[in-house]
C-alpha cells in the first residue's frame, strides 16, 4: 500500500463512501464497542478527569524539555545494549530500517500494530527491495490482506463485516480445504491465528511501533489485546522498533498515570490485555528475546510543531476516543481522509505533516460539536486547532472561490452590526415566506450541497440579536 495521499480528493472520497453505504452500515458497532464502553470505563474511575489534566501537564513538560529527553533515552538504550537511529524523514526511516534487515539476511519481518510504518509506507518498502512484511495484529492482518490502508487507528477493518473477512480468506488462504466453516468470528480467528503462528516462527525480525518511550530507563512500551506483539518482538533474532519522537514520556510512574487514560479512553478497558516493556536485547540467561535491539525515531515534521499553535496535537496518545465520538467519521469512515491519520485527530495532524495546500480539506469535515475535545484523555483543543488551520487555508487562497466571495460578503455585514441585524430580520422575514408555512426548504439555491442530503430549516421565530437584547433587559 503506498504512503501517496488523496486528502485533497477528500470530498470525492466521501461522496463515493456515502453512495455505497456499506461503511456507514458497519461503523454502527462503534457505538455499542467504544463509546458505551468508554463512558461506563471512565464513571468507573472517580479520578479520570484528575488524570485527564495531570496527563496534559506530563506531556506538555515532556514537550518543553523534549531534546533532554531525548539525549537522555538514547543514552540509556545503549546501556542496555540497543541501537537508536535518528531519521529526519520518512525515507530516511525506511532506510534505516532495510539496512538493519539486509545486515542479517532477513527474508520475512513480522510487525505489530504501528501506525508510524503506515506514515513512511514500510511495508510497500519492504516488498519493493525482496523482504515479505506480515501484519501480525489481526485487522491489520486483514487489510493487507486487501491491500488496504487503516480505516481507525486502534480498529484498522472497523469499516468490514464478518462476511467481507470470509471472502478475503477464501481468496487468499488458497492451501486450506475449500469447504471449511467460515460462518462464525470464532472460526476466523482460528483460521488467522494458525496462518500466522507459522510466520512468527519464520521470521527474521521483528518490527513494532511504540506507544510510549520511556526516558527514564530506555523502555519502549506497547498495549495489545492480541498478545502478537510479544511474538514479534521475542521471536526473531532482532527487534526494530519504529516511533515519532513525541511518544517520549520521562518515567515510569509518569506512563503509569497515561495508561490508566489509554485503555478507557479506547476500548472501554481498565487495562490493555498486554502492557509490554521492553529495554534493550535479550541479557545473558535469557531463555529468549532478540538479540539486538534497534529503535528509529522519526521526526517527519513533528520538530516544527513544536513551540507553535499546533503542538498539543503532540500530546495525542492515538487512543482514537476522537473518531469514536465524531459524526463526520460516523458517515464516512477512515479512507475518505485520504491519508494515514483519519477522523479529528487526522484533521490536525495531516495538514501539519503533509501541509495543508493537501490536507485543507479535512479541517473543514467538523460540525465542531466539540465530542472530540471533551472525550479526549489529554485534553487536545482539536476544533481550536481545526480553526486554526482553515485559517491558513483562506489566507493561502487555497478554499473555492465562491466559498471565498462567501465569506467576504459575510464579513461585510459583519463588520456593520447595524446593517447585519437589518438584514438578518430582513432575510428571516422573506425565507419565512417562502417556506409557506412547511418550516423547511427542500432545495435551495447556493446551498444544494445541504439540500441534496437532507432539509435545511426554515428560520421561525425572532433573530438571536433581538432574542438577547429584549432577555437582557429583563434581568
């Protein structure tokens, strides 16, 4: 699958998502999966919303003093006996990654879940220079299988249902009998687990992302509810693992308070399946464990985040509360955005890593309901940031040009509160009349891209100005 972007096709993708209504009709488990579980996970735990600020406050400190951290985590990972690579950009990363794997012959890589290797497109990589990547975690296992992108970031085949997943194996796992019972989850998951129980023990290293490094002892950390990234990591004879430089966390007891956060803020969890550390390759006595152990960290454009409007998208922990909470993804799933990172969180960080002359459109996908921010374990002001962006947007020129005229006639009126309460009670008065008593308008000129999907109201009632100047005068 390639890294290549089509955010700026961003409204085709979503009106090709909407016309199918597949992923629409799959995206209602998200409700029962995440978010009930979320809000009972969190009512739970008396003390998540003090956790919630102490976070922020954990991760803004880690961001202020980040090159400290990051001196100090590399000195400890070589105690440990590892490796750590600095990469600027994504190629940078990718080659440092196949010069590890060519330096040991390897022939096979298995991988956990990471969402870094998607942004630097690893696995395309891997194929082009005669090195097999297998995707161990089971829905990334799945659109692979399909030569798909993640549509979620902690629930990358969200958007398929179970028959989708049965015909991708029948195509696929050709060497297994044809007239198997595939009907049931539990049988899938069976089927995947042997498949790939063969891959573990033939590869030749290992690759994982990470969820948080630690600075304090040169630890990396991942959560898993699959236990594959234990395999890949113990496996092989060695472990690479691949993350962005604001995963950095300064001590143990600082990532304890975070995990308390992450699985909640997920899946509804109180804890991850597995939490796994590890620091450095395996020790003398060590009955298993890699024998060497590298860590890339890459910037790709996080360093000119910092210290600007938009560095608090660096406290994001990728626990996709966001998305969960967002009606926009609801509609339209995660491949509509067109890039690796999908939903609110994706509606910031793409425009800062691919620039927004690309990614202009996804800050526009918001209602600005505000869920995002306020299910947010970190406390990212995501439709702040989201603002910000389309501000750069119409200063670069880059919005439609009647979207443009259309905010210069706004701002007209705007500028002149006279004249805009006239014509506000004007215009109510005149669209009240033209609705004929219905309360609604089917179609509308300038405005069919709301009409065609749904009714837009008609105004009822006295304008907000005359609503708020007549209650304030009586109290």
């Amino acid at each position: 699958m390639s890294t290549v972007s089509t955010a700026h096709d961003f409204k085709r993708n979503a009106e090709k998502v909407i016309a199918d209504g597949t992923v629409v009709k799959n995206l209602k488990a998200v409700r029962q999966n995440f978010i009930d579980k979320r809000v009972k996970a969190a009512q739970g735990l008396p003390e998540f919303e003090a956790l919630r600020e102490n976070a922020k406050e954990i991760k803004n400190h880690t961001l202020a003093h980040l090159d400290l951290y990051l001196e100090r985590y590399e000195a400890k990972v070589k105690e440990a006996g590892g490796h750590v690579h600095f990469a600027v950009d994504a190629a940078e990363a990718r080659k440092i990654a196949l010069e590890i794997c060519r330096k040991v012959g390897a022939k096979t890589v298995t991988k956990g879940k990471s969402m870094i290797t998607e942004e630097v497109g690893l696995n395309e990589f891997l194929e082009t220079n005669g090195i097999t990547p297998v995707e161990t975690d089971l829905g990334e296992y799945i659109i692979q299988l399909r030569g798909e992108r993640p549509s979620h970031i902690i629930a990358p085949a969200v958007h398929l249902n179970k028959n989708q997943i049965e015909s991708d194996f029948r195509r696929v796992h050709t060497h297994l009998d044809p007239n198997r019972d595939l009907t049931e989850k539990v049988s899938l998951l069976t089927e995947a687990r042997g498949v790939l129980r063969e891959r573990f023990l033939a590869a030749d290293v290992g690759i994982t992302g990470a969820n948080f490094l630690i600075a304090e002892t040169g630890t990396s950390i991942i959560v898993t509810n699959e236990g594959n990234g234990d395999l890949t990591q113990i496996l092989p004879k060695v472990h690479i693992v691949m993350a962005s430089i604001e995963k950095m966390v300064p001590t143990l007891e600082d990532v304890s308070q975070i995990l308390r956060l992450l699985a909640r803020s997920a899946t509804g969890q109180e804890m991850s399946v597995y939490t796994t550390l590890s620091t450095g390759p395996k020790r003398m006595g060590d009955l298993d464990g890699p024998e060497e152990y590298h860590v890339i960290l890459l910037d790709n454009g996080r360093s000119a985040m910092l210290g600007g409007e938009f560095q608090d998208m660096l406290r994001c922990i990728r626990c996709a509360a966001c998305m969960n909470h967002c009606p926009v993804y609801h509609q339209i799933g995660g491949h509509a955005y067109g890039w690796i990172y999908p939903g609110p969180m994706g509606s910031v960080l793409s425009p800062s890593l691919i620039g927004v002359d690309e990614a202009g459109h996804l800050p526009n996908a918001s209602t600005f309901c505000g869920r995002c921010e306020s299910v947010c374990p970190m406390k990212i002001p995501l439709p702040k940031m989201m603002r910000h962006w389309r501000e750069r947007e119409y200063e670069r020129h880059l919005n439609p040009a009647l979207t443009r005229a259309g905010l210069g006639f706004w701002a007209f009126f705007a500028m002149r509160p006279k004249l805009y309460g006239l014509a506000t009670r004007i215009g109510m008065k005149l669209m009240a009349l033209a609705s004929r008593g219905k309360g609604r308008f089917a179609s509308l000129p300038f405005a069919s891209g709301w009409t065609k999907h749904r009714d837009f109201a008609a105004p009822q009632g006295e304008t907000f100005q005359a609503r708020f100047k007549r209650e304030r005068g009586t109290r």
